[in-house]
C-alpha cells in the first residue's frame, strides 16, 4: 500500500525532504509495514518534531481524568503518552488540543496528528480516515433517574417507550435502535455532547441517557446525571472497537499501526486498562 504525503506536509519538509519520503513508502516485498521503510516519524507531523493529539472538549473520566489529558492520568491520556514513547516521541513533544466528536472521523485535513475521543471503528468511517488498531472494546450501557418508572427495568424491552438520549454521531445511536426501539428514533433525542444530556436527565426532561459503561459509570458516580443508577448494559452492544484516528492515508499511519500492536502485544494496554477501567467496567448487569 502507498501511503500520500500531504501537500502541507511536502510545504513543510521541503521538495528534497518530500522526495525522499515518497521513495521510501513503497510496499514493502513482504506485504508487511512500510514503517520501517519511511522516513524519520518526527518529521512527517503536522508540527515536524512534535506529536499533535486531539482529544474532547470536555474529555470525561475515566478517560481523561480532570479534563487535564496533559497529566498522562485516565486511560486515553495515559495510553497516547504509551504511544508517543513507542514511536519516538519524547513525553514533552506530545501536544493536545481540543475537537468536537465528529471533527475525529470527519474527511480532509486537520490541525492535529492522531484524534482519540472513543471513536468506535466502523466502514463508514473507515472511508474517511485510517484508524490505530483497536485499543478497547466497550459495551454501551443505560442511565436511569433512581426512584423513576425506569429504575427496575432489566430488559431492553422494559425501555421500549422511554426518551433516551444519546450523541449524534455515536454507535450507541444505532445499539439503541437496534436493542431498545425496533428501528424507531422517536424517542431519541440526540446531542452534540453528553454533557447537555447529562444535565436533561438530571433535571428529568428525559428518560435515559446510553453511551459507553466506563462514563455511565463515571457519571453516575460524579453526580453529572442526578440521583441515578446505571439499570444495565445494552447486549450485544459491542463494536470493532476503539481507534485513534489519522487523516486519511497519513504517512503515521503504519507507524501508529506498529506502535500500537507493540503495546498490545507487550502488555502495556492491558495494564492501562486495569489501572484506569477496571472500577467501571465490573459488576454491571446485563439487559435481557
């Protein structure tokens, strides 16, 4: 596979850097990765010399904790700092900034390297943008107000007439319809961010709030939803998994793909998931 270097990239490696780039992305006589054969990483970002990460705005525990992914604490922050390591990239070369969700699997150009905001990988997106390897594979799950008509529902069917919220642009959409609704969007009510979904439920102005079980936990836990209750996990509801997110053909892209399987493979995610996860992702019912 050929991998396109960017006119902004060529602007800013010059013609004679930009030559030598695309000689040496060719495929590989193996069919492996072309990483190896590629230029030097640290050039070929957005900002030569430095890793530039997009993440939420805001970025929800547990997966930035404090919205402060700077600090390499909560499980995505800690995993990107896991990746720029093992691509190269020293801890103080990683640079954040802020996106909105669909900004991370929209098509064209972006002022950022990699994107992680629980992006779920999926064909449709996969036409746009190229993904890490998958890092985590969560289920979604359902918030109910404590004391509501919803509170002891232990089915999907005991959901069938709620209002549910969720975010545009999230699988937990078509899990909602698939699992709660039978195809209808008549009681959804969609959101640009669970933090407005967060404050309607709380407030009771709707019924229920799905996205994925680490921040229904979370959520519930830090009194965002109210007096509330996670009622239970959609079955069936997990998805190819979890992605960072490049520009469509990046040059990173097999060297994110390499670092990430290294750390899978190594380990190094695993141990991220336990230390950061673990407490929300334990002792959550299943609906029926």
């Amino acid at each position: 596979m050929d991998f396109i270097i960017s006119r902004r990239q060529m602007l800013k490696l010059g013609a004679g850097a930009a030559m030598l780039g695309l000689a040496g992305c060719g495929s590989s006589s193996d069919g492996g990765s072309d990483a190896a054969a590629t230029d030097d990483v640290t050039q070929l970002t957005f900002e030569p010399g430095k890793l530039t990460v997009a993440t939420g705005n805001p970025a929800w525990e547990p997966w930035v904790m404090n919205d402060d992914p700077e600090s390499g604490e909560g499980f995505e922050a800690a995993l990107v700092y896991a990746l720029a390591e093992q691509m190269g990239f020293a801890k103080e070369d990683v640079v954040w900034v802020r996106t909105d969700f669909g900004e991370a699997f929209a098509p064209g150009e972006h002022d950022w390297d990699l994107n992680i905001q629980q992006v779920s990988i999926s064909e449709e997106r996969q036409a746009a943008v190229d993904f890490s390897p998958a890092y985590f594979t969560p289920t979604q799950a359902v918030i109910v107000s404590k004391g509501g008509k919803y509170e002891n529902a232990t089915s999907c069917a005991d959901l069938a007439d709620a209002v549910i919220a969720v975010m545009t642009g999230t699988t937990a959409d078509a899990f909602v319809m698939e699992s709660i609704t039978n195809g209808s969007d008549d009681n959804i009510r969609y959101y640009n961010d669970n933090v407005g979904a967060a404050t309607d439920l709380k407030n009771q102005q709707i019924d229920a709030l799905v996205t994925d079980t680490p921040q229904c936990v979370y959520m519930v836990e830090s009194g965002q939803t109210g007096d509330s209750l996670v009622v239970g996990q959609i079955p069936g509801s997990s998805d190819a998994g979890l992605g960072m997110t490049l520009a469509k053909d990046s040059p990173l892209t097999p060297f994110v793909t390499d670092a990430m399987n290294a750390i899978l493979d190594d380990g190094t995610v695993q141990g991220l998931i336990d230390q950061w996860l673990a407490a929300y992702t334990s002792d959550i019912p299943t609906l029926a």
